[in-house]
C-alpha cells in the first residue's frame, strides 16, 4: 500500500515510531501548507559499495551488520531490499563506489543493476582516488606521471561503464543541471605542493574531457576539498582545485585528530556541541571557496556539507549518533543548504529547474567506518538504540520524507 499522491510523508509523525510536542507543532505548521504543497525539498544521496563478496567480512572488521544478516553484493534481492528502504525513508539516489576492479563493477552488474525495482532509482558514480590510483598521502600529478595517467584513463573507463550501465540495465541516472554526478573521493591529495598545481589542473580537465567522449557528456564534478576541523583556512591548493568542480564537499565529518581531542582519545557523541562545531567549520568551508568560480560555467562553486551520521573504524575512537542527534545535525545541515540556495537566487545563479540542490547522507552500507545508513542489528556508531537499528533512517525520513521534483 503506498499513500495518495498528494499526501506529503513529512506529515507522516505516526510512522516514525513516536510523537513527541515537536511533532504536533511541526504538524500544525505544515498542515495547512499541504492543502497545496510543501516546499521543495533537495534530492537526498548515500554512497553505495559494491565490493562485499566472499572472503572480504574476513579480510577487515565490519563495525555494522545489516539486519538482513551478511550478504553479496551480487545478489539482486538484496539490493531490491535496499532499493525499497531507500525509497520509503526518504533517500532518493546512489552514489555508486567506481573501482577499475572487473570483479567489484560485475558485483554492481549482477546485483544492483539487476534489481527489479531498479528504476525507482537514480544513481551518479564516486571515484575511489586513494584505491584507483594506489596511494596514500599526497599524489605527485606531473605530466606523465602514473597517477596523472591513470586518473586520465579512469575517467574515460567511467564515461563508457555508466553510459553502457544506464542503456542495458534501463536505469536513471543522478543529472544536476543536466550533467551525471561524479564525485572524487581525496581530490584534495593531488598534488605534492603548489608547483604542481597547473599540472593537476591538466589531469582534471584531461579526465573531464575523457569522460565526456566516452559518456556523451561533460560530468558534474563534485571535489573532496571541503575544511577539516583542523584547518586553519582554505588553502590556495584548495581554492586552485575548486575551480576545476562545479561544487565541493568532505566524504565525512569525522577528522581523527579532531576527535581524539575532543574526547581525549575516548568515544564521542555526536551531540549538540559537536554539531554547533561542524557548522561552524562549514560556515568557514563556504567563506573560503565563496570567490571561487568554475572554469568553464563562471558559476560559483557550490559547497556542500556533509550530513553523515557517526563513525566507527577498528582501531579509531569511535564518534557514535542516536536518532535524536543525527535528526539535529540533519536540520543544521539542511539550514546551510538553504541559506546557500537562496544565495544563489539573490545572485540570479539558481540551478535549472528540475535540479534542486543536492545533499549527501553518508553512506548506506560501508560496514568497516560504521556510518551505514540501513538497518542494522549492531552498529558501533549508534548510540541509544530505540527502533531496533532503524534510528537513523527514522531521523532521514523525519527530515525527508517525500519524493522531489525530477
């Protein structure tokens, strides 16, 4: 049974599990709105890995398991599973892992290109750089050298998977003005120093051109280049790559260093002053690439702030959410979202129609850094488990829950 279609499922309070004096008012608020429609929301996305096949549970630790138990990635049914979560929780598209591995793309091929309910989604593609390119730390992109080409090469690998992904598997793609997102995961490590700063330049607009001849089309580029808390600015690197994306953003808030300090090397909750810190941080973000302008649109990059939930990794103290919380850095961070949106109106530089802005959630099943968005029956990273290990995706739903425009 689904709703009618002009029932707004951001009035559906009853289903989220509780009705609390927040409610009610917001229902009293919104209620007479949607005699006609509530406001647009922004298009919600999770990233979405590919890569559990046999022997790979063994080979790391998991800090989540899924409430469905372990499962494949080529499995089909589990992926129709997530596909209807997704859809009842208020996450509209996939942010899908891209690895130049034939076994982690056949993965996606045979499971969530196969789903039967594929086309309730839309999906856009993430660049694993640190794994593609087979690095740590900073990468040396001089002309020629063995980063600069493979990133050439991988984009032009892309631009042919997603175009031959979208055509035979009868799927969606995620467009932001017209464009696929593709989203590259420690741009910020490109580059030793700031001499090589044009050569980076290079291999970006290379790869972006590559892309575009496989694919049809230019991608938009989403860059990691967003503040960690412990930066003091946005550096001349940061602001020179910027100018190379049409927005930017952080994979996550979580920063070691920032944590340890904050709890002194012990557990840390996600709780209100670590969320009034985080704005902070990407109030500061936003100032810093406020100048910034596309290269090849003049339009200003767009920042976007990350709305993950907690996060635990063997071996790292662990940041750890309840709903309630993930619910308050969820409105924090829809709050940046709209001040930055209607910016853009007042400037005249609104997105096209059909493009609302887009948010990104974290991911929906990375069980090694426990920030997995689907239900879980243990989770390291959730705090005060109140609905069985659907916590956070209650919180989404409370925030999200309808569809948007197309």
């Amino acid at each position: 049974m689904r709703p009618g279609s002009g029932w707004d499922a951001r009035l559906d309070f009853a289903a989220e599990g509780y009705i609390n004096e927040d409610h009610v008012a917001r229902f009293e608020r919104l209620a007479p709105l949607g005699q006609n429609r509530l406001p647009a929301r922004p298009t919600t996305a999770c990233f979405h890995y590919g890569w559990y096949g046999p022997g790979r549970r063994q080979r790391e630790t998991p800090t989540v398991r899924y409430l469905g138990g372990n499962y494949q990635s080529t499995d089909r049914r589990t992926e129709e599973e997530f596909n209807d979560l997704k859809a009842e929780f208020g996450i509209d598209a996939d942010i899908l892992s891209w690895i130049d591995d034939r076994e982690v793309l056949r993965a996606f091929e045979r499971g969530y290109l196969s789903a039967a309910n594929r086309g309730t989604r839309r999906f856009g593609l993430l660049y694993e750089s640190q794994i593609n390119l087979r690095a740590r730390g900073r990468l040396s992109m001089e002309r020629g050298s063995a980063a600069a080409t493979k990133l050439i090469h991988d984009f032009r690998a892309m631009g042919a998977w997603l175009r031959d992904a979208a055509s035979t598997a009868d799927t969606e793609i995620l467009f932001v003005d017209g464009r696929p997102v593709v989203y590259v995961f420690g741009s910020h490590t490109f580059g030793v120093n700031d001499g090589q700063l044009p050569d980076v330049g290079r291999a970006l607009a290379r790869a972006r051109s590559e892309f575009a001849e496989t694919f049809g089309t230019v991608p938009y580029l989403i860059g990691d280049e967003s503040l960690f808390p412990g930066d003091p600015e946005v550096r001349i690197d940061r602001r020179y790559r910027a100018a190379y994306f049409d927005a930017v953003t952080r994979y996550h808030h979580y920063d070691e260093a920032f944590i340890r300090e904050l709890g002194d090397g012990e557990t840390v909750n996600l709780d209100a002053d670590y969320v009034k810190r985080i704005v902070e941080l990407e109030q500061r973000s936003a100032a810093g690439f406020d100048t910034v302008r596309n290269r090849y649109s003049d339009r200003r990059v767009r920042a976007i702030p990350s709305a993950a939930a907690g996060f635990a990794k063997r071996g790292l103290p662990t940041l750890q959410a309840s709903r309630h919380n993930y619910e308050t850095l969820l409105d924090a961070m829809q709050e940046l979202v709209n001040d930055a949106h209607r910016g853009e109106r007042r400037r005249r530089l609104a997105v096209e129609a059909g493009s609302p802005p887009l948010v990104l959630l974290g991911s929906w099943n990375e069980e090694f850094e426990g920030h997995a968005l689907l239900p879980a029956s243990r989770s390291a990273a959730l705090a005060d488990d109140k609905h069985s290990g659907f916590d956070w995706l209650f919180a989404i739903k409370s925030r999200y829950g309808s569809v948007p425009p197309r």
